[in-house]
C-alpha cells in the first residue's frame, strides 16, 4: 500500500501542475489569436484582457490530496518484527 501511495500522490501533484498549465496556456493562446484576427483584418492591434485569475481550487485540491498521498506513503518509525 505504501508504494501505491507514493505513486497515486506524485500522479496527483503532477497531474495538478499539468491542468494548471495546460489552462493557462489555453488562455494566452486564445488571445494571441483574437488579437492576431484583429492584425490580419488591418485594425490596429485590439487590447485583449486576459482573464488569467489563475487556477481554480481543484488544482490546490488535487496538488494537496497528492501531497497527502505522497507523504502517507512513506512509513514512519516503527519496529520491525524479527522472526
């Protein structure tokens, strides 16, 4: 169980990070080409507000269950049971 959870955690971690970029991304790119339309129609270039308010909870959420995850996957001290 102890390996299950350190590579369910580091899943999840990485897994948030990649969401989190993937939507940032997807924001910019839609700008950039909201204000390429507008350069190729000879309008001088059109200001476009990014609405990058950063990533929603589930990114924190799934970043902290992962951290959870990765930490409960390491054991603590305990005494090993000698035969």
């Amino acid at each position: 169980m102890n390996n299950t959870n350190k590579i369910l955690g580091a899943a999840l971690m990485l897994g948030s990070v990649g969401l989190a970029t993937i939507e940032r991304i997807s924001v910019r790119l839609s700008a950039a080409i909201v204000e390429a339309g507008y350069a190729s129609g000879g309008n001088p270039k059109e200001i476009v507000s990014l609405n990058d308010n950063g990533s929603g909870w589930l990114v924190y959420f799934l970043f902290f269950i992962g951290f959870v995850l990765l930490v409960s996957g390491f054991p603590g001290s305990y005494r090993r049971r000698e035969k």
